[in-house]
C-alpha cells in the first residue's frame, strides 16, 4: 500500500466519526443512559484521535523522498502520546458519571436512537480497524496502529453499550438490571484504559533513539563485505530506529583516483543493496552514505 492510502483511510476514518458525533450528541440528549453518554465521549476521543492521525499522515507524506527525516518518526509518537493524554482526562469524566449511576441507579429512557447510531458505530469501525490494521502492518507506522486500536476500541465500546441498552429498554420494571447501565460503562473505561496503556507504551519507548538491533547490523556487515572491493576505507556505521523506522549512515572513503560519476554509481548500489537486505526480512530502511572528508576533497577535485 502507498503512503496515500494511508492518508485516505485516516481521511475516511475522520469523515466517518464525523458524521456520527452530532447524532451521539443527540442520542446523549434524549437518553438518560450512562452507558451512551460514556459512548459519545469514547467518540470525541475518537474524532479528534483520528484528525490527529490524519494531519500527521498528511505532514508526513509532503516530506520529499530522500531526507534523513528523523524528525517524521517523533511526530508520529509525540501525536500517539497527546492521544494517550486526552483520553485520560475523558476516563475520568466517564468513570465519575458511572460512579454516580451505581449510587443511584435508574432505568433508561428515550434510547432509541442511541441503539441506531451504536449499531452503525459497530460496523463502521469493524471495517476501519480490519483495513488499519492490515495498513500497520505493512507501513510500520505507530499512528496507524493506534488508529487501529482505536477502531477495534470504538467497536467494542460500541458494541457493549448496543448490548445493555437493548436489555435495559426490554426489561425496563426490572431494577436489579438497572445497574447495567453504568456496568457498560466500565466495560467502555476498562478498553479505554487498555488503548491508553497500550499507547503509552509503544510512544514512551519509540521517542527514545535506539541502535538497529543485532540481526540488522549483521544484514549491514553482510552487504559492506560483500562489496568490499567497491570502497577504499570505512568509517563509522551509525544506526537509529524508532516509531517503526530504521535509519543507516555509512561513513565511506573512494579511492582518490575516482571520478564524482564512479563514486555516485557505488554509493546507489550500496544503498540498494542495504535496502535490499532490509526488505528481504520484512523491514524498510532508510540508508545514507556520506563521504569521508579527506576523500570528498579528492572526489571534488576530479570534478573539477
């Protein structure tokens, strides 16, 4: 899948929870249930978790092809942090309406289009989080995880507070039923609270720099031996990754006799050949080559 479709699904994800917020806004009116207000506040979370994922995306598909750009991988995991820290603050305001529904319970009123608008929130997100997650999988990218999580979230959610309000509207003269109103709630609170765990987990450890691990740098000395005869001297290997992204820089020295021409020729071989050892494990990398000093002045002489 190309970046674009990346960027269309968050777009379609976005228009899609967009749509559905102001019927949640009116389903919360006319209802009295716990369990639906607890709804509308996971698909605030949504709404704007989604447009988050949507304007990274976006920024991050306007980089030109070629930068170093370190800075792409940050945004990605400081937007899944900020996430992580809005839904929070709406765990709170959930939990504390719940709270007082169990202190005093009472049964659902007017819930009818809170079913409606529910049962749409299912199926839509079932399909967004199915085409997410295949998307994750394939780009690497923590936003689209975490889009993922949110849609599998939504549905869940979603799908638990359909369940009891349905019960809750048939049994109405019950009263011991009354409290699984607020029990659907916690339901919604509990996988909030696991899609903020889960969030904090992947953005905390992807904003710190880490080194590619052992089989990468294997894969690196494979392709340097392998071309070994292609450069005279070797510096430094520098290698970064996080947020799903790996970076290689190459410190090479050509010999003095090589024309600018010869030396462009051997550094986009190297770099396929780097690339090509990532993608055969199932990995993409980023590779750059950069040209010893002593080395470069001799490269610029030759042009010259």
């Amino acid at each position: 899948m190309s970046g674009s479709a990346s960027q269309n699904l968050s777009f379609q994800a976005m228009i899609f929870t967009a749509c559905l917020f102001p019927f949640y806004i009116l389903a919360a009116t006319l209802t009295n249930s716990a369990a639906i207000l607890t709804d509308l506040l996971a698909t605030s979370f949504d709404l704007t978790a989604l447009t988050a994922c949507w304007l990274v995306l976006k920024l991050a598909h306007k980089a030109h092809a070629g930068k170093y750009a370190y800075g792409l991988g940050k945004l990605e995991n400081l937007a899944e942090l900020m996430i992580a820290l809005l839904q929070t603050i709406l765990v709170v305001i959930a939990g504390t309406r719940a709270i007082i529904r169990v202190m005093h319970p009472e049964g659902v009123d007017g819930a009818e289009l809170g079913l409606f608008v529910a049962a749409l929130a299912v199926v839509g997100n079932v399909i967004l989080n199915r085409k997410a997650t295949r998307l994750a999988h394939e780009t690497h990218s923590p936003v689209l995880a975490a889009q993922a999580r949110v849609h599998l979230v939504s549905a869940i959610a979603s799908g638990s507070v359909f369940t009891v309000t349905v019960i809750l509207s048939i049994f109405n003269n019950i009263p011991i039923l009354y409290y699984l109103d607020p029990m659907g709630s916690f339901v919604v609170i509990g996988f909030m609270i696991y899609n903020i765990y889960a969030m904090l987990s992947n953005s905390v450890a992807s904003l710190l720099d880490q080194a590619i691990d052992e089989a990468g740098q294997l894969r690196i000395l494979k392709v340097l031996t392998t071309h070994f005869d292609d450069f005279d001297e070797l510096g430094d290997i520098r290698t970064r990754q996080f947020g799903g992204k790996m970076f290689v820089e190459l410190h090479l020295g050509f010999e003095s006799d090589w024309t600018v021409a010869r030396a462009r020729a051997v550094v986009a071989k190297l770099t396929e050949s780097v690339k090509r050892e990532f993608r055969e494990a199932g990995d993409e990398v980023d590779v750059s080559i950069v040209l010893m000093p002593g080395h470069a002045a001799s490269a610029e002489a030759k042009a010259v």
